[in-house]
C-alpha cells in the first residue's frame, strides 16, 4: 500500500490539498497556518510541516530537497514575521510555531538544524521544551530569544543545555551571527562544506568561493549549484533539476533550467581556464572536472554484436 502526499501549496495557505479532489476522507493530512498537527483520517501517525514538496511512503520518506532548516517557536506575530523574513533573506528554510506545544512536537519530530525558542510561550513555555529536547535531541543547537533578561533565567537556561541566549530587544545583524556560529559549532554532516576542484560552496554561511575569489549568487542560483555538487560526476536530467530546485513537476515547455545554468556558468566559469559545469546532449547536466564541456555521447551496443 502506497499513501502520496504533496504539499505544494502549503506556503501559501499553510494547507495540504489533494490531487485528485477533496482532502476529507482521502486519507491526507492537512494542517492550517497555526498547524495543530490534525489529520484526516487515522492512517498513520506522522506530523508533516515542511513547505518543499515531498512524498510520503509508508516505511519510508523522502524528501526533495533541504536547505539549513531554522523553527522559530514565538508567539508575538510581527517578530515572528520578521525574523523569519530576515532568516529567509539569508537563504535558511523558516518554520514558524506560536504554540508551546506545537512546537515541542515540530522539534522533536522534524528535522530541524537550529532551534530559536521564546520562553513565553502558550500551553507550553520554553523551559520545559528545553528540558523535554534536551533529553531527546542533545545535538540540536538551541538559541533562547526572549524578554526575560535577569541573570538568573539566563543561568537556568543554559544549565538545562541552550546553546545560546539572546535576550530582547535584539539586533538582527547580532541574532543572524550568533545562528551562524551555533551552526558552525553544531554537529553537521562532513558535506556542509561542499569542494569540486577550487570551487568552494558553504552550506552554513551561504558562501561560494571559486579560486579564492568570492561569487555573489541569488537563492535559486545557490541551490541549484548546491544541487549539482552534492552530484558532481553525475549526470542530472532537467527533470530532476525542476523537482529538486524547484521543487516542482517537470514541465517539457520550459526552459527554466537552461536559463539556470547559463546564469551559473557565467558566474562559476567565465574568466577561468577550467570549466565545471558541462551540457550532455540529449540528457542534461553534469558538475566535473573534464576536459570537453559538451562530451559526445557514445551509443551502446545492441546485444548480439561484434565489438
């Protein structure tokens, strides 16, 4: 058995919708803008709150693709709002929970790589969703953000295991290092910095680097780049390019990918001798260090034939 899930529009309207009609009684799962975690119907208990489209499989899930994932637990809107939005500016994926309790279940169901968690929050305060992770995500980067500023929350929160703890009112340029040196000290993975050759890629600071020399990307540039290194020497149709970048189905009219590229190529290779990224013919892209940027392809023999 099979259950699809797709979550397209769940930027939009917070709200998961089903392909072939009506989420009620199809066994989706659907959740509003301030997700209480509801489902439809009982078939299996899994919490889904990720804005990128993915696929659900019972015994296994798979998930497109991943940007550095932040969860801002705070219930004060506007600053929500515009962390978030300062966040997104900087190329991180922001969830947002305004629910003590909601955001104990986003954290420690969901994988996130950092934690910015307010202490005054509803059904749930902060401290105990720092007691309550700390005994089930020990790694998890934690930063406190909150209006309490006496010495002694600040000693109890960190003594319960937060990493950090910033206290309100606040600089965004302040919040934004302190993330990016949590992230820095954080268990990740050997890949958060990605290298083909003298082409440098940082996951955590968002940087690329080509011989030394720094180049300024978009967000959409950066992920596809990041794309075709975590594959490099590996041959990437468009398709999987548009499901992966964009997260969307492939459409065989454009030439959204194409144009990509080209914008990249400009930026990765122009005014080098060696060039990276490379065109095959008749299947897509490749990220190597080769000798020809457009190799030939080579047809393959029919069984039965002489060599």
């Amino acid at each position: 058995m099979i259950l699809t899930v797709s979550a397209l529009s769940a930027r939009a309207e917070g709200q998961v919708s089903d392909r072939a009609g009506s989420a009620e009684g199809s066994g989706w799962f659907r959740f509003g803008p301030s997700s209480r975690f509801r489902k439809e119907r009982p078939l299996i208990s899994l919490y889904l709150l990720f804005r990128t489209d993915f696929w659900l499989r019972i015994g296994k899930v798979q998930i497109r693709s991943r940007l550095m994932r932040i969860l801002v637990a705070e219930d004060d809107t506007a600053l929500a709002s515009f962390v978030k939005k300062g966040l997104e500016s900087e190329h991180y994926a922001v969830d947002v929970s305004a629910d003590g309790e909601q955001a104990r279940a986003m954290a420690g169901e969901l994988d996130f790589d950092l934690l910015v968690l307010d202490l005054n929050l509803p059904r749930m305060d902060g401290v105990a969703i720092l007691r309550f992770l700390r005994t089930r995500k020990p790694s998890m980067p934690i930063l406190v953000l909150t209006g309490r500023n006496r010495v002694e929350d600040r000693v109890q929160c960190l003594d319960l295991g937060a990493d950090d703890y910033l206290g309100k009112p606040f600089s965004f340029t302040e919040l934004s290092a302190r993330i990016r040196a949590l992230m820095r000290r954080s268990h990740m993975p050997a890949e958060s910095v990605l290298a083909v050759d003298d082409l440098k890629l940082d996951r955590v600071e968002r940087r690329v680097e080509r011989a030394g020399r720094r180049i300024e990307l978009t967000s959409k540039e950066f992920c596809l780049l990041e794309y075709l290194m975590r594959n490099a020497g590996r041959r990437i149709t468009r398709a999987m390019i548009i499901e992966h970048v964009w997260n969307l189905s492939f459409d065989t009219c454009t030439n959204v990918v194409d144009v990509y590229v080209n914008y990249l190529r400009r930026k990765v290779d122009d005014g080098y001798g060696k060039h990276l990224i490379h065109t095959i013919r008749g299947e897509g892209y490749e990220l190597s260090v080769r000798s020809s940027a457009e190799p030939t392809a080579v047809p393959m023999a029919r069984p039965g034939s002489q060599p």
